[in-house]
C-alpha cells in the first residue's frame, strides 16, 4: 500500500467532500472511506503518519468509534472530527475523548494548513522522520515546520 497522509471517513458528500477537494489542491495525499468498517481495514494496514478526518456521523457508527479504532492502531495517529455545524457540546465531547481537533465548514486553505500542522507536530514519534509536503511548507511526522 501507499503512504496516505490522511484518512478521510465519510459516507454522505458534505463536508467532507469539499476537505477532501482541498487537501487534493494542496497536494495533501488522502484516501476515502465510508465506514467505520473500512477505516478498520485501512488502519491495519498504515505504518507511516496518519491524519484521520471523520464525520460526525457514520453508516455503522460515529467519530466516536473511529476514535477507537485508532486508539487501538499500531501506529500513532490524530482523528480530526469534522461536524457540518457548529456544536459546542459535540465539540467538548470530542476534544476530552481525544481527537486531535473540531472542523466546520466553510474550510480556509491557510486555517487548514495550520490545524494539520499543529496536530501532526505533536503526534508521538515511533519511527525515523519522514517529510512530507503540506502545501504550505513541509512538515517532519512528529517533528518541527521546516522551512
């Protein structure tokens, strides 16, 4: 398998579609699912860095579980849960279960930039630095921005 920076776990098109158009415009490589049960088998087979981007709510289950299935991942990995509004006690709830960050829509290119490098600077570092393009600049898995 490829290296997928990103995970992207959605079953209806929005809002996930229009992160997903943009991560490809910043040549952010990423890989859709839509389950839970696809996201299990994708993550058996991930070794490298990992951003999962998961809906609030999915066909056989929500954030929630995808949150767990990563917990229980070999590798480190941050869930972002993206909500098509703005809800602060579904914020709260995902912040103090563990997901890296809380997105609505509308997404901004530099917002964006700036959430992945935040989340991916304080993932643990498990293995030798690999570099990768965040179209804004270059970010080291586990590591510091590079300029």
């Amino acid at each position: 398998m490829t290296e997928v920076p990103a995970l992207l776990v959605y079953d209806a098109e929005e809002p996930l579609g229009a992160l997903k158009r943009l991560l490809d415009d910043q040549s952010i490589s990423s890989h859709r699912v839509h389950s839970c049960n696809e996201a299990a088998q994708e993550l058996e087979q991930w070794k490298l860095l990992r951003l999962v981007f998961t809906d609030t709510q999915l066909p056989d289950g929500t954030w929630r579980d995808v949150l767990t299935l990563v917990s229980k991942a070999a590798a480190p990995a941050a869930v972002i849960v993206v909500s098509r509004f703005v809800d602060v006690p579904l914020y709260l709830d995902a912040i103090e279960s563990g997901a890296a960050d809380f997105l609505v829509p509308p997404f901004v290119r530099a917002d964006l930039a700036h959430v992945i490098r935040c989340v991916v600077e304080n993932l643990p570092r498990t293995e030798p630095t690999r570099v990768y393009a965040v179209g804004l600049g270059e970010i080291k898995a586990g590591g510091r921005m590079l300029s």
